[in-house]
C-alpha cells in the first residue's frame, strides 16, 4: 500500500492539490480535516461551546461519521447526512480547530483515519499526518506558502462558494487558526522531522501537483 502524508497550514492547497495528486495516481484521497470540521458541526448544532473540553467529550457517542466515496469524491456523512459545504466555513474552520484540540476527539478520529490507509493507498492531508496518523508514510510532505498568499487563495475560493467575506478576516482568522494548532499540547501542528517542505507560493495549481508526483516518483513509490 502507498501511504503519502501531506500536511501544513490552512490556505496552502492541500486538499485540492491532493485530490489532483490521488486522480493521477490512481490512488485514494483522504480530507482529515474535514472529519474534525464534521465534530465542530455537530458541536455548533448542539449549542455547545467547542472549548468546553467535558461537554464535547460527552456529546462524542452520540456522533456517528461515515466516509463515503462518491463518484470518486469523499463524502462525510453526520449520523446519515451529507452536509456539503456546509463544513467549509470560516466559522467551521475555527470550530474544527477548537475540538482538535481535545485528546478525546482525536482519539475518536484516529482508529477512522488509519483504517481507511489500511485497506487503500492513500493521500491524506492535514495537520498532523505525519507527526501521527502515518508516522511511517513513504512520502510525507509539508505544503506552506506565505500568510498573504494563503489568506488569498482561501478568500477566493470562499467568495467562488459565494460566501460574503473580508479578505483581512479571512487573514486574521487563518493566522489565529495556525498559532491555535501549532501551539496546542496534544498533536500539535507541526512539520514531520523527515518530511519534504514544499513552499508553492510561486507556484500555481498545476505546478504544485506535478511537484509532489515528481517527488512521488523520486520517492520510488510509482513509474
């Protein structure tokens, strides 16, 4: 099995550019984030305030998240539903962040996770993949690019989603998000020692793919 761990801070393009890199390779993709993104939903529709350590803990049993692939897409459905984007909020950004940070919940994600890189080769992007989820992962990469340039990339595609935000919000709440997950005690964010750091700030979409697949195929890991 191929296990390719891609993780970095928010606004560098990982999913989109993994989801490209998966299609190439014929291989799984996986959004990790977007599990934790799920928890925050749930927790927000539940009224409860996602810092309350004891009181997300406790609403954990009655959450139930399956990953579905569909049409070669992954979709992750809360107790049945598939809420869409409505995971892919700025708001749902700093919910996931929150929860991620409790030892319980990503406990209660990690047995999802590595099952799935069990059964498929695998990309999986997110914040601790690496460091964690895949410790021993043939190629583990760290995608960054500079603050302004990640905060422009989200804002454009949140206002391509049609959401009516503020640029110099979005920068502020992705370099909140950062120092959050960077600094937390369980997991926290941060490059694998023998990870690749790839910083595609002068890079497009398509350079930073065919950039990871070069790497892939360095790696020996495909033709």
């Amino acid at each position: 099995m191929i296990q390719i761990a891609i993780d970095g801070p928010g606004g560098a393009g990982k999913s989109t550019v993994s989801k490209a890199v998966a299609a190439k390779l014929g291989i799984v993709y996986v959004d990790t984030g977007a599990l934790y993104r799920t928890i925050g939903l749930y927790v927000k529709q539940a009224g409860i305030d996602p810092k309350d350590t004891e009181a997300v803990v406790k609403c954990l049993p009655d959450i139930s998240i399956e990953i579905r692939y569909i049409d070669g897409k992954q979709c992750v459905f809360l107790n049945g539903t598939d809420h869409g984007d409505a995971i892919r909020t700025p708001e749902m950004s700093m919910y996931a962040s929150a929860v991620s940070a409790i030892p319980e919940v990503r406990t209660f994600l990690l047995d999802t996770q590595r099952d799935i890189a069990r059964k498929n080769s695998v990309i999986m992007d997110g914040r601790d993949i690496g460091t964690v989820i895949l410790p021993d992962a043939q190629l583990k990469i760290y995608l960054t690019a500079s603050e302004e340039c990640r905060a422009r990339r989200r804002y454009d595609e949140l206002v391509a989603k049609g959401q009516n935000v503020r640029f110099e919000d979005v920068l502020a709440e992705m370099n909140q998000r950062d120092k959050q997950d960077s600094s937390r005690a369980v997991a926290p964010a941060t490059a694998a020692e023998d990870a690749i750091l790839l910083d595609n700030t002068d890079l497009d979409f398509d350079g930073t793919v065919n950039a990871i697949v070069e790497l892939a195929i360095k790696t020996g890991l495909v033709d």
